[in-house]
C-alpha cells in the first residue's frame, strides 16, 4: 500500500513537471520561429495547393488547423510543444511505474537538452517528426514499461503517430520502420538474415506506399525533388572521379561548375541556387525524349564509378556526422528569429530564444555536437542492451538504439545536406535508450565498461580531429 501510494506521488510530480516544461517551452517560445520551410508550407496550406517538395502531409495538417479557425503558428507550435512533453512525462511516468523513479527524473532532465529545446519552436518537417516519434515512444513506454500491453485504441495512436513521422519527413523510415518492427518482436521472425530481409521489404513497401499518399490522397504535385539525391552522387562522383562531366552538362561547364565550387560534400544546395549553379542541376536532372530517367543515369553513373562514389559518400558522411570538421561548422544551430513574411508568422528574437540559441551553439562545438559521437554511444547502449536479461526497460531500449542508428546509417547513402537537426532522432533515441539502461536490473558492467571506454575515447578523438581540421568548402 505504501509503495502504491508512493508511486502515485511519483506520478503526480511527474505530471506537474511535464506541464510546467510544457508551459514553460511554451511561454519562451512563443510565438514560435519561422523559417523558409515553414513559410513555404504554410503558403500552400493558405493556397489549398500542395507540392511534394516539402512533406504535403505537414501542410495539409496545417489546413485542418486553419479550416478550423487556427491561424498563424499557435496550432502547429501547440502540437509539437504538446507531442514532445506529452511524450517526455508518459516516458517518465512508465518508469515511474516500474519501479525507477530516479530514472523516471532522469528523462525528464535529458528532455531538457539544450541541443534539443534550441529546435523546438522552429515549426518544420525535422521537429514534427521528433515530436510524433517522442510521443509514440511515450505511449508506449506508459504501457509496456510497467509490463502491461497495449490496448487497441493506444496502438492506433502510435500508429498514427509513426505513419506521420515516416510522412513528414522522407528519410524517417530508416527510423519508423525499425522501430515498429522491435516493438513487434518482429513478427515472430528470428535469424538475423530475415529480419533484416523484413526491413529491407517492409522499408520499401512504405516507401512506395508513400508516393499515392503525397500524391493522390493529398494532390501534391510533383516537384522534382526525387532528383536531389541523383544530382547530388553524380557531380560527387564526376568531381572525385574526376570525369570530363557529369550527365547533362558539357566539359566546358562542368568546368565552370568546378572553378564555382558547385559540388561541396557538405551538402547538395549549390545546385538549387539560381544564382550559382542552379542552371546546371536543371540540365543534369532534366528529362525528355533525348535524356534517359535521371535514376537510370544515376545507377549508370554509379555503377561505372564505384570507387568514386564511395569517395563522394564517405566525404558527405565526414561533414554530416561531423567528423573531421571545425568545431564551428554551419547550419548547427536553429534560427532565434523567423524569416520576414507577410503572413506575420512567428515573432521577433527575444532574449530568451537568443540566450537558449547561444547555449546551444556553444554546446555544439563540443563533442556533444558531434553525431558520430551520439551514433558510437548508442551503438554502445545497444550492445550493452543485448547482453542485459529479458525485460520492458530493455526492449524499449533495444527499439529505440536500433531505431536511431539505422536513421543515422541511412545518411551513408540518401543524405544531400549535413544540418545537424538531421540528427536529433538519433540524439534523442540516445537520451532515452540510455535512461532506460539505466533502469535494467542485471546490466552486464564488462559491457558496460567498455561501451563507456569507447565513447569516452570517441569524445577525446573527436576533439583532436575539429580541432585540426580544415575548413570545409561551402
């Protein structure tokens, strides 16, 4: 009876911090930040015409706001604020209800992480996504944690939820579908061979599910984004190569495009400047009755140039993890102000954004910027899970490891841009697996141990290595 009635006050603390940070968020961040890409979507929700260059699923819920009577940013900031902590506290209270109270706090502290606070009033596609994955993770941890299961109506919320994420954001199926399936217990499959033929197919099914949604359900026009990624490997391999020219263009501007440094393996934006080299992305993505597909001249231009390739991707994998860079690379931090719109969406730099923006920018520069870090301590977590006996902490943990290391595994070969809010899935799954291990009887500490050690020294190198680096062409 004591202990029931102990909990219960654990659970009511818990719910009171939840709403506090809630409001708290809310109150700093109000009226929430604008961006370019948020502008864009809320244009098209205005306009009732949708594009499938920005999640048309983000603009289309934005409609449903507006058509009821939301305006402006208040219902989209309420529902990431919302989703996040209301996800954070149902996180806290299943641990709460498991017997770790200690842990139970625990996440509500990482929740705190400035890194992460620093996005969340930036209403776009990454902090949709991490607020339905947090929520979804929430709800079940409030069920399974304690050892229960989940009731109908809970899992078609968290399916929601992740056919949301996995909607909003085109490279979150490399999280969503992992995570469904260890929350699955994968259906029963048990040698690692099939699982993994399981994810591979169930990987490409919501893909392909995806494209009548964009298009169909939600009438998105096709915009060419598909082409990104393609432009992106073949001027990569045609500078590494090096070729003569990529397919599209000519020796003569290709050379142009080189003496412009159009290719960067920091990211694929060169190519969408109009100003710069947004000409020749055109003429190599562009298809007609002379060009093949440009993914027909993709796997082609691959295909021929495998080591170039490579070369390409592991130069964009450098800058995306944040390697061997400077310690100030770009676009790590969030913007403290919203673009200028006629819509007045989001409001002016206050002293609390800008103050939370420059914590977060000096943290960056320290390994806890640094997502190859993040990836070896939950590659570490999820090793040390591994080895812990059968229990709720572990498998949530093991779902959440799994989840954002398969994420971060994917920018090896579908990234076109190194910003780190790419990387908040994996810094939060991070977070959470951690408080869970924390939470498992019967760790194995040699495992432990060396997890630690890894990511101890993973830190020490990733401090010799920004701090010798050259600065990345841009």
């Amino acid at each position: 009876m004591a202990r029931r009635t102990e909990q219960n006050a654990s659970l009511r603390r818990i719910a009171l911090a939840s709403l506090l940070l809630f409001g708290l968020c809310l109150w700093t961040m109000w009226p929430g930040v604008a961006a370019y890409d948020t502008l864009r979507q809320y244009e098209q929700a205005l306009a009732g015409q949708y594009d499938d260059w920005h999640p048309p699923v983000m603009a289309r819920l934005w409609a449903l706001t507006l058509a009821v009577g939301g305006r402006g940013m208040l219902p989209m900031l309420l529902l990431q604020l919302a989703g996040y902590w209301a996800g954070i506290g149902l996180f806290a209270g299943g641990l709460a209800r498991s017997g770790a109270p200690r842990a139970a706090f625990a996440s509500l502290l990482v929740a705190l992480s400035p890194i992460l606070l620093n996005w969340l009033p930036v209403v776009v596609k990454d902090t949709q996504m991490i607020a339905a994955l947090v929520a979804a993770t929430g709800i079940v941890a409030w069920y399974r944690l304690p050892g229960g299961r989940l009731p109908w109506a809970a899992v078609a919320l968290v399916a929601l939820l992740l056919g949301y994420a996995a909607l909003v954001r085109a490279n979150a199926v490399f999280a969503v579908v992992p995570f469904a399936l260890m929350l699955a217990g994968w259906g029963g499959v048990r040698r690692w061979w099939a699982r993994a033929m399981v994810m591979g197919a169930a990987t490409i099914l919501v893909i392909l599910v995806s494209d009548p949604i964009n298009h169909r359900l939600f009438a998105a026009e096709r915009s060419g984004v598909t082409a990104t990624l393609p432009v992106f490997d073949m001027v990569g391999i045609a500078h590494f190569a090096p070729l003569a020219a990529p397919p599209g263009l000519t020796p003569a501007e290709w050379a142009q495009a080189e003496a412009r440094h159009c290719y960067t393996p920091f990211y694929w934006d060169p190519f969408a400047d109009r100003t710069r080299c947004g000409t020749m992305g055109d003429a190599i993505a562009a298809e007609d009755d002379t060009h093949p597909s440009v993914i027909h001249r993709w796997v082609a231009t691959i295909a021929a140039h495998p080591i170039a390739y490579a070369e390409h991707r592991l130069a964009h994998l450098n800058a995306t993890l944040r390697i061997a860079t400077p310690a100030a690379e770009l676009s790590s931090v969030a913007p403290s102000k919203s673009d200028a719109n006629p819509d007045g969406l989001g409001g002016p730099q206050t002293r609390g954004l800008l103050d939370l923006k420059t914590l977060a920018a000096a943290l960056e520069r320290t390994p806890l910027g640094v997502p190859a870090v993040w990836a070896l301590l939950l590659a570490g977590i999820f090793w040390t899970l591994l080895a812990t006996p059968r229990q709720p902490a572990r498998e949530l943990g093991l779902a959440l490891a799994f989840s954002g290391l398969m994420m971060t595994a994917s920018f090896a070969v579908v990234s076109i841009a190194s910003d780190l809010r790419y990387h908040l899935w994996l810094i939060v799954a991070a977070n959470l697996a951690a408080v869970l291990l924390a939470a498992c009887r019967g760790v194995d500490r040699g495992r432990l141990g060396w997890a630690l050690g890894v990511t101890v020294a993973a830190i020490a190198i990733s401090v010799v290595l920004r701090a010798t680096a050259g600065p990345l062409a841009i």
